[in-house]
C-alpha cells in the first residue's frame, strides 16, 4: 500500500451536482414542433407496411362515402323528373315541353327544367329510386366495414410503435451516466417515461386515422365537387386560404403553452414523488403545510398551462365551423342561381351542397386536433431528450472474473463533478489483494466518490484506475462490477420475497446458497421470524421490516455474489451494537482472501482494518493502522477524539 498526496488542491463536496428540473425552462420557450414531429412519425417506419394498408383501406371507404351524395342526387333528380313530368300532357317530347313553356312567357322556368331528365305524363320512378336508395345504403355499410378494419389495423400499429418507444426509453436509461440522474429529478423522469409515453400513444391513437380519412376526404371530396361544378367548387374553395392561415396563427401561440404544460407536469410529479417517498419526514418536520403550498403552486402553474392551451386550440374548431358555414352560404346562393339558369339540376345541387358541408367537416376535424397532436407533439420531445441525452462513455470489453486477485491501484487520478469545482486532483493510490482499506474523513472529503470511481459510475477526468493491472476503463462496466460486492448506507430491496432481494444479481443461486449468505450476515434468524421466512413478500421498498433488518439483507445480498472486491459504504449505520459486533465478525471472515474498502463514519468499525485513509478534499492526509494514526496525532486522530473523547470545558 503506497499514497501520494499531490501539491494542492481545492476543497469540494462529493456529489455536489445540484438537482434542477428539466422542466425548468420559461413558458415562452417553444418546441421544435417541425423536427419533433417529424421525428414522430419516423418511429412509425417499421410499421409501413400496415401503413399501407390504412391507406388503401382508408382510400376505399372514403370512395365509397364520396360517391354517397352524388347517387343520393341522382335520386332526387329522378323524383323532381317525375313530378315536373307528372304535371305536364303525354305525347311530347321534353323538347316540345319547353318549347311550350317559352312560347308562355315563362323562360325561366323553361330554364331551369332544361337541367331535369324528364318525360311529360310519367311520373316518378320508385324502382329506379329504390335501387339507388339500396345502393348508397350498400355503399355506406362497406365504408363503415373498412372504417373497422382500418381502426383496428390502426391500434395495432400504434401499440406496437409505443411498446418499442418504452423499451427504447428503458434500454436508454440503463445506459445513462449516474450523473444524468445527479441533474434530473425522479418525477421528472418517471413522467417523461410514463406521461409523456402515455401522452404520445393518445395523440397517435385518436389522430392518425383521423388524419388519414380526413385527407383522403379532403382530396374525394374535391374531385367530386369539380366534377360536378368547377365554379361551384372555386367558390367553396375561397375561404380555405383564411382557414389555413388562422388555424397556423393559433396553432403557433397554443404551441409553447402545451410545452409548458408537460413541463409542469414533470415538475408536480417530481414534488408528489419526493414529498410521499418522505413522508414520515414531512410529518416528523411538521412541513406538511409547506408542501402543501408547494403544491399549490405547482398545481397553479399546471392548471394555467393547461388552460391556456386548450383555451387557444379550443378556439380553433368554433372558428373553423363559423367558416365553414359562411362557405356553405355561398354555395347554397351561387347553386340557387346556377339551377335557375339551367346549368346544374337540383340534385346536382344538393349534391354539390352535401360535398361544401363534408368539405368543411374534415377541416374541422383536422382544426380540432391540433390540440391533441401539439399536445403529444410536446411530449414526443420531452421524451426525445431522454433518448438523446448524453450516454455514458462506451463499454470496454468482458473479462472473465477466474482469478481475479483483488489488486487495485489508483494512478494519478483527478474528478470532478462539475467543471469549475475540482474534487480529487492526482490521487495515487494501491490496495494489494487481501487487503481491508478504511477510508474516513469529514463529509464531503471524497470517500464515497473514490469507490463510486471504482464501480465506473463516473468516469475519470484524469489518470487511470486499474484493477489486477488492468484498466478498468478497457474492461465492460459489467465485467467490472461483477468483482466488486457493494453494500449502501442506503439499503435498497425491491418489492418481492425476500429470498429474491438476497439472490438480487444471483441468478443461478440456490435456496441453500441465499440461506447460507444470510446466516453469514445474521439475518437468517429474524428472517425466519417472519410469517413465510424467506417467502415473505416486501412492498414499497422493503416496508414491514426495520431499517436495520433491511440492511441485513442487502449485506446478505453481498455475501453471496462472493466477490473479489468488497466495498461497505457505511454499511453497519442502521444496525444495534450487539447486530453490529456480529455482522464485524461476519465480515472479517469474508474478507479473507477478498481486498475490502470500508467507508465509515463509526471509526469503532473499522479498528482491525489493515490500512486506514484519512481523506481531506480529495486527497490522503493519513495512512496506517489505527494505532498508529492514533500515535500520529493527526487528522484521524481529531476525528477519534470528537466521537469517542468528552470534551474538556471549562466555565467562562
């Protein structure tokens, strides 16, 4: 074992990377709609195929419904024919019919009868109109068919395409640095997985079909109304521009609003999250009052976002109808004209009048979802900065555990956590196999942070850290960390038997072998206490058993990984003297054979210790048995004075 101390160094505090919400940013900065939407619908290309296929399902019912009103106005032609020939002498032609009409003095009505199909003295044709009634009914029924089938193929993709967003989501997570989690809240982290998610599968759910009928609509119905009066068409045709351009106008300001609106989202479950996983501290503090205000204005500030937002998209579709109706106007009175001059028939008309009102009810529709697509829009970039932040540096390759040694050596190593703020400056360090290093000093020294650079959960600025004499930043983090058993002051067991908690990273360990750790760890009797043992069920991260019972367990976790590397960071904090003494013993021989770093705060833990480090802003101070940091009279030995010396006082 060999230290170097560098010449100077700055005083820093470990993890001192302070939090700061994602959702942090101002209400009026806005979202990259164009290359977030854009974005989104690129996940949809694995899906392309079936993509496909709502569209020739969607173009097929949207050609059957489109053909609908132009049939429905070939009925009405045939029973305005039969009428107008009904009332006229048999024996002419139509032709002679308004002729005669003209001869009256009544060209206008010879006018407007020049558009029917008429025969004088027939009346109406209920066949011909009763075929054409069950046609448009057929035709109805088979859109409404594919409608279903194109819905259906629609949930499909839309699962399939969310199911790949959360494993991406996942897969990313596990690759981020432990200093993204340093600058992120949780709640703002588990929303960006769970409510935006959610969000993105709504928004694609409810739209995508919609969208696509509605386009097609858009394009069927304008094809038909051409068709049938090109004038007619211009003239619904002239406020779409205005349409277009207002919906642009609002969409744009409701934009940034629906922004904000997930960010405080992230930013309330992030105060619901923390304030509920200590709430026994909330209570304990009588802050329950301050939270509750706290809460408040998260909420405030949510409920305005979001009013904004839906009160600017809400306008949209009132707007759009208001238009549309002005367009249908102007059809009804340029079609009323274009009937008394004999241009159009009456059923061309109301054909035509049918096709303005479907023509605007796309638009309407499209209008009105502007809200849910710039909602989940908002989301999908929210979560895309998850999936683009910064990973950790890539993984080396696997080294195989067979004899490993324990030897580790720190070389002119430095770290910080945050550019400006150094914390280790040129650290030097070597641990010979077998060895139990204590590593102490005042908070904030750098005690954690040397074994967290140990684990790779932070990666060097400088130096190198080897591990048997290889570095461990050529080595996979898994490679890595399946040598070093690490055991918390904070114990962590997830919801399961207890018996999983033990074998957590154990994949192939017996019951007999999960058994054996916790007899080792001391935890095997008050397991057995229980009412199932070690079947017994932990909810809620690990309720119904006492603190110090939780860190027997996850003790117990690392006993039976039987690493090479053992590192307890303060690991006997929760645990009585009398379970102390026992789990020291415990210890001691399962450091036989294996190197062990012991962070402490309790110096009596670490008295039989082969080596102690005194660590000072990052750097060693001291180093040597406890004896002989005691005789130095040292650092270490002010920090043994002030836990186990009464202090000498004398009255002013």
């Amino acid at each position: 074992m060999s230290a170097k101390q560098p010449d100077s160094k700055r005083g820093s505090s470990q993890g001192g990377a302070l939090m700061r919400l994602t959702g942090g940013g101002p209400a009026q900065q806005t979202a990259d709609f164009k290359g977030s939407a854009k974005r989104l619908i690129g996940l949809l290309r694995p899906e392309r195929r079936f993509l496909y296929g709502v569209l020739i399902l969607g173009l097929v019912g949207v050609s059957l419904t489109v053909t609908g009103p132009k049939l429905l106005g070939h009925a009405t032609d045939l029973v305005v024919a039969g009428v107008v020939g009904r009332g006229m002498s048999s024996g002419v032609s139509k032709e002679q019919a308004i002729d005669g009409l003209r001869e009256q003095g009544r060209g206008g009505v010879a006018d407007m009868l020049g558009s029917v199909d008429f025969v004088p003295g027939q009346g109406i044709d209920l066949g011909a109109v009763g075929q054409v009634v069950l046609l448009v009914l057929a035709l109805y029924v088979a859109s409404g068919v594919f409608g279903i089938v194109q819905s259906r193929l629609i949930t499909a993709i839309v699962q399939r395409t969310v199911f790949r967003l959360r494993e991406a989501a996942e897969a990313k997570l596990s690759r981020l640095p432990l200093s993204y989690f340093d600058k992120q809240s949780r709640g703002d982290v588990l929303s960006r997985t769970t409510n935006d998610i959610d969000n993105i599968q709504q928004t694609l759910q409810q739209t995508m079909g919609q969208i696509v009928t509605s386009l097609l609509s858009l394009v069927g119905i304008l094809a038909m109304m051409l068709w049938i009066s090109p004038l007619l068409a211009l003239v619904a045709l002239v406020v779409a521009p205005l349409s277009v351009y207002l919906t642009k106008v609002v969409g744009k300001r409701a934009q940034g609003q629906f922004v904000q609106q997930w960010r405080s989202t992230g930013k309330l479950n992030a105060h619901i999250e923390e304030t509920y996983t200590g709430y026994a501290l909330v209570k304990a503090y009588g802050h329950e009052d301050e939270s509750a205000e706290t809460f408040r204005e998260e909420n405030d500030a949510l409920f305005t976002a979001g009013f904004r937002a839906q009160a600017l998209s809400g306008i949209i579709q009132p707007m759009m109808i208001f238009i549309g109706n002005f367009s249908y106007v102007l059809v009804a009175v340029a079609g009323g004209l274009r009937v008394a001059s004999g241009a159009l028939s009456i059923g061309d008309v109301q054909a035509f009048v049918q096709y303005s009102r479907q023509f605007s009810q796309p638009l309407t529709q499209i209008a009105s979802m502007s809200n849910l697509v710039q909602s989940g829009v908002a989301s999908a970039e929210r979560v895309f900065e998850l999936l683009d932040a910064e990973e950790q540096s890539p993984d080396g390759v696997w080294v195989a555990r067979q004899g490993a040694l324990g030897q580790v050596s720190f070389e002119d190593v430095s770290f910080r956590y945050e550019p400006e703020r150094p914390l280790i400056e040129g650290l030097t360090l070597s641990v010979e196999p077998g060895q139990t290093v204590a590593i102490v000093g005042p908070t904030g020294a750098g005690k954690t942070t040397l074994v967290n650079l140990l684990m790779r959960f932070y990666e060097l600025d400088g130096g190198r850290i080897t591990l048997d004499g290889a570095d461990i930043a050529s080595m996979s983090r898994e490679s890595v960390r399946s040598r070093i058993g690490m055991v918390l002051q904070d114990a962590w067991l997830f919801g399961g038997t207890i018996a999983d908690n033990i074998a957590y990273g154990s994949e192939n360990a017996t019951r007999q072998q999960v058994e054996e750790a916790a007899r080792m760890a001391y935890a095997d009797r008050f397991i057995r206490t229980l009412p199932q043992g070690y079947d017994t069920v932990l909810e809620d991260e690990g309720s119904g058993v006492s603190a110090g019972e939780k860190q027997l367990i996850t003790i117990a976790r690392a006993f039976l990984s039987n690493p090479s590397i053992l590192v307890l960071d303060e690991a006997t904090s929760s645990v009585d003297t009398r379970t102390e003494m026992l789990v020291q013993q415990a210890m001691s021989q399962l450091s036989t054979g294996r190197t062990s770093f012991v962070i402490a705060h309790r110096l009596s833990t670490i008295r039989n210790a082969d080596v102690i480090l005194t660590l000072e802003s990052g750097s060693i101070v001291e180093q040597g048995t406890h004896e002989q940091l005691l005789a130095a009279r040292g650092a270490y030995a002010r920090l043994y004075a002030a836990q186990f010396q009464e202090a000498a006082t004398e009255p002013q």
